[in-house]
C-alpha cells in the first residue's frame, strides 16, 4: 500500500474542513491548494477509492464514497424517481 503524498493529504484535509472558509468553493480550492476546481475534484474522486485514504481520513472517506453512491443512483434512476427519497 502506498502511502499518500503531501498534496493528496492536503486536499483531504481541505475537503473535510472547506466549509469554514467563507467564499466559493472554487476559489478556496485555487487559493489554498493552487489547482482547479476539475483537477480537484478529479483527484478527490479518486483518492476516495484509495486505502490509504480511508486510513487517512475513514470518516471523510466514508461519507465522500457514500455522497458518490447517491449520486450515482440518482442519475440512473428514471425521471420519476429521482424526487423520492433514497431510504
């Protein structure tokens, strides 16, 4: 297993605690890991399949995998049911 390098590190522990900046995402993620919005959110996505992340961070981890998941049933659900909830 490897382990993770500083800047995946970095973008997990941004993404877990983002939300305390005030302003939009995008510009924090500029301002404090210097990388787009895309190439963010790219390397999060797969970071997020990674073992070492979930040692790194399970909680974060676990929730991202978890956001991802609905996500995905939601855009395969049909038209009609995308308004129900996914309980």
């Amino acid at each position: 297993m490897a382990a993770l390098s500083e800047r995946e590190m970095r973008v997990l522990a941004f993404e877990r605690g983002w939300w305390r900046s005030p302003g939009a995402k995008e510009q924090e993620i500029r301002d404090a890991l210097g990388m787009t919005a895309t190439s963010y959110y790219q390397l999060l996505n797969d970071l997020i399949d990674r073992p070492e992340a979930l040692v790194f961070d399970p909680a974060l981890v676990t929730r991202l995998r978890r956001q991802r998941a609905r996500r995905h049933r939601m855009r395969s659900a049909g038209p009609d049911r995308r308004d129900r909830p996914s309980w």
